[in-house]
C-alpha cells in the first residue's frame, strides 16, 4: 500500500466515525450529554431508593456503586477533560471545536514497533509513521525471533526508507518488553521522546503531532492515543468491540486524563518522555511477579512506573509526572475477530490488571487528587466483585423466591450498556445502528468476560495464552 493510499484510507475512516479532519471546525451538540448525566443522577437516585427500601442490600450496595463510579467518569469526562490539542468554544448547546496551529516539530521522536511473525501488516503500520504531519522522527522495527518473512520485510523497509526506519533482529523470541529495551538501545542519543506502537495498528496523519503537543507542559511524562477497531466491519464481535473501545478511550480514560491519571497508556500508540522512562526500562523488562517472568501488560506496567512507581519502588528522588490522553488522535488497530481469541486477549489483559493494580495501589493515591484516588481503588473492587454479585442477583436470589433483585440488575446493565451505546451514537453518528452493539458488550463483559477474572487470578504464573 502507498503512502497515498494509506492517506486516503485515513480520510475515509475520519469521515466514518465522525473525527475532526485536519484545519476543519464542526459542532458537538451538548444536549447528548446532559441527557446522559441526567440518566445517570436518576438511575443513581433510584439504586439508593432501592437499596433502602427494597432489595437485597448485598445488590443494592453494589448496584449503588457501581452507577455512582459511571457516574463519576461520565461527569469527569463531560465537565473536566479537555481535548489539549484541539480549541474549544462553548456556544450554547454547542461546542465547537477548531485545530490549533501545526506544531514546530521541536521533540525528536523514536517510534519503537516489536513484531513477530507479521509481515503483511507491518508494511501499513510503517507506511502510515511515514505520512504523519510530524516529521522529526525516527522508526525502529523490532524482529522479535520472527520465524517468517517479517525480518526481510524490515530489512526492506530500512533499505527503502534510509534515515527513517532501522530494522534489529533479535535471533530468539524474547517477549514484547525486552524488544521494546532492545529498540530503545538502537536510538538516536538525541531523542526526547519514545514512542511504543503495536505491530497491527495504522496511526491517522496527525495522529503523531497530537500526541505528543501534550508534551509542551514540561510535567507531562505520558500520553496515549484514541484507539478504535480497524477491521469493526468484519462481523458482530468486531462491532461490539469497537463500541467498546470508543468508551473505553473517550469516557474512562478522558475522565482519568481530567485529573492527570491515565492509568494506561495503550500499546496501540503512547509515547513517554525519555526523562520519564529511562530509569525504570531495565526494571520493568525484567519483571518478576510471584517468583517468575511476568509478561503481560507492559503498557500498563511503564505507565505505571511514570505515575509514580519510579518514586516508589527506585529513587525517592524520582518526579510524578502527568499522564493524559488525546481523543482526536487516532489509531486503528486490529481487535479479536473470534470469541476464542477475545477470551485469550482477556485473560491476558486480566492477568496484568492483577499485577498492574498490586504494583501501582500502594502509591497511586499520593500527590493525587482524592476524586480519582476513590474512582481508582473503588472500580478495581467492584471488577473483582461483579461475579459473585452476578450469581446472587440472577441465581441464588431467584431460587429464595427474590425476583426483583435479578429484574433491578439486569434493567441496570441494559440502563448502563444503553448510556455507552449513546456517548457512541453522538459521537459517531455516520454509524447508523452501531451503538447498539455497545449494550450487547455489557452482555458480553458481565456475563462472559467477568468471570474469567478469577480464572486470571489462578493461572497468573502460567506463561501460556501470551502474546510474543
């Protein structure tokens, strides 16, 4: 694929879900979120009521808290976080939204990609770093033990693209982390800032500029991109999933980014300031957790290093740094196209969230604002949670005669999974019935990939079912 044929695939997603296109301004109707927040403060009204007067209160305590944190993260995301690299005027019910000045390409960038085995994709992923609007930068192709033609490929794509892209082969498999230390030993002394981009993703044209704009203020360590589905339209379970990303990204991590406290920094595209990571790189490739390797969620774990484990857990010296999130900087990446797979990437994802909360909870609450501190602690309870409540609300109560715990349940996740499917619809209105595809993912999350928390908790020193 071209670099021309990459910009127009570009545009055309842009235009698909409803992204702002370079220099362009358009509206975003505010009467979609005060209907969402005005849902919320009832439902949350109603789950005290009932819980008070009506239901089981096992149920009704968690029914309460869990749309009290929704809660919490839409009006966060509504009322506080800002889109740092686009302008924004409220008019009315209206916001309009204009993008600021090109930046001056005044941090030089190394973008890092590991990949096994994937020679086909990676020749878009580098052809879509080739067109960014950001021009100072440098790509290392990782060969992690590759046992196909993804080395030649590199090789390739160095050879064509002399100065922008090197290629480094490492002669066995060692794992995304240490591909990642080993690109990072390949890179121009004088860079400021790494960037880290899974193998499948294709980054928007200014994708690259966004993102790291968030880097004028000198306190910010960390950023992350907006991810989406690049293969959505392959089947229902590819829908639902970029539903799922949409809010993911733009609610959650907006609301975290409010307060300076993304508390992951996705693979798909995050860069890091190197002030920020360099101490913690040896420390975070060779993890060891319960005695072994732990190779799972590397993004999660140097974000976490960033927010405060490097004042923790290596020199007490060490700056917190900001972390923030950009929702106009687009990146498409591949997502599961089989239940089979989606459950191995859900263990996987599962296993670090673990390991991510046990090393990042002892400090995450420090030099932070108390709101996102109780969001934090309180979310990752309620996760651990949702399975045994689901059981009790839609089993065990049912058989002791209670059938208005399991209706109130199942009517809250509908109620839920219909808010999300609504932030999707508003925000991407050229995708017709799609948003409904986001209720059909609380389904899915509280029924199917909730319960394989605990299988993550019992398999966490096992290695299989892993990526690279």
């Amino acid at each position: 694929m071209t670099n021309s044929e990459i910009a127009s695939t570009h545009l055309d997603y842009l235009q698909s879900i409803h992204v702002i296109p370079h220099g362009q301004v358009y509206r975003k109707p505010m009467f979609g979120r005060y209907l969402i927040i005005a849902g919320l403060t009832t439902i949350v009204a109603l789950k005290l009521y009932l819980l008070l007067f009506v239901i089981d209160p096992v149920v009704g305590v968690y029914g309460f808290l869990t749309s009290f944190i929704v809660f919490m993260a839409f009006f966060f995301a509504y009322t506080r976080y800002k889109d740092r690299s686009v302008l924004q005027v409220s008019r009315g019910l209206n916001v309009k939204y204009t993008e600021k000045p090109h930046l001056t390409n005044q941090y030089f960038l190394s973008v890092i990609v590991p990949a096994k085995n994937e020679p086909v994709i990676i020749r878009e992923t580098v052809a879509s770093f080739l067109a960014s609007s950001y021009k100072r930068i440098e790509i290392i192709l990782v060969n992690d033990g590759s046992t196909d033609e993804t080395g030649s490929v590199m090789d390739a794509l160095a050879r064509e693209n002399a100065g922008k892209v090197k290629a480094v082969h490492l002669e066995k498999n060692l794992g995304k982390r240490k591909a990642i230390r080993e690109g990072v030993a390949h890179c121009s002394p004088e860079i400021d800032i790494l960037v880290c981009a899974d193998s499948d993703c294709v980054v928007d044209t200014h994708a690259l500029e966004k993102v790291v704009g968030l880097f004028d203020d000198p306190d910010v360590g960390a950023a992350t991109a907006h991810a989406r589905a690049r293969n959505a339209s392959q089947n229902i379970l590819t829908k639902i999933q970029d539903a799922w990303y949409d809010g993911q990204f733009s609610i959650i991590k907006g609301m975290e980014s409010a307060f300076d406290s993304v508390t992951c920094c996705s693979g798909t595209l995050s860069a890091f300031r190197k002030e920020a990571v360099m101490q913690c790189l040896d420390a975070w490739c060779n993890d060891k957790f319960l005695g072994v390797e732990f190779k799972p969620g590397d993004d999660r774990h140097l974000t976490a290093y960033v927010l405060g484990g490097n004042k923790h857990y290596l020199d007490k010296r060490s700056k917190i740094w900001k972390v923030r999130y950009c929702q106009s900087a687009i990146v498409q990446t591949e997502v599961p196209s089989s239940l089979r797979k989606l459950i191995m990437q859900q263990i996987r994802w599962k296993k670090s969230w673990i390991r991510m909360f046990l090393f990042t909870a002892p400090f995450y609450y420090k030099e932070r604002s108390p709101i996102i501190g109780a969001f934090y602690y309180l979310q990752t309870g309620l996760s651990f949670l949702m399975p045994i409540v689901a059981f009790r609300a839609l089993i065990f109560l049912p058989l002791q005669g209670y059938y208005i715990d399991a209706l109130v349940y199942l009517s809250g996740l509908f109620f839920m999974g219909f808010l999300f499917g609504l932030e999707f619809k508003f925000r991407n209105r050229e995708l017709g019935s799609r948003w409904l595809c986001r209720i059909l993912m609380t389904i899915v999350s509280t029924f199917v990939l909730s319960f394989l928390m605990y299988y993550a908790l019992l398999t966490i020193r096992k290695g299989s079912w892993l990526t690279r």
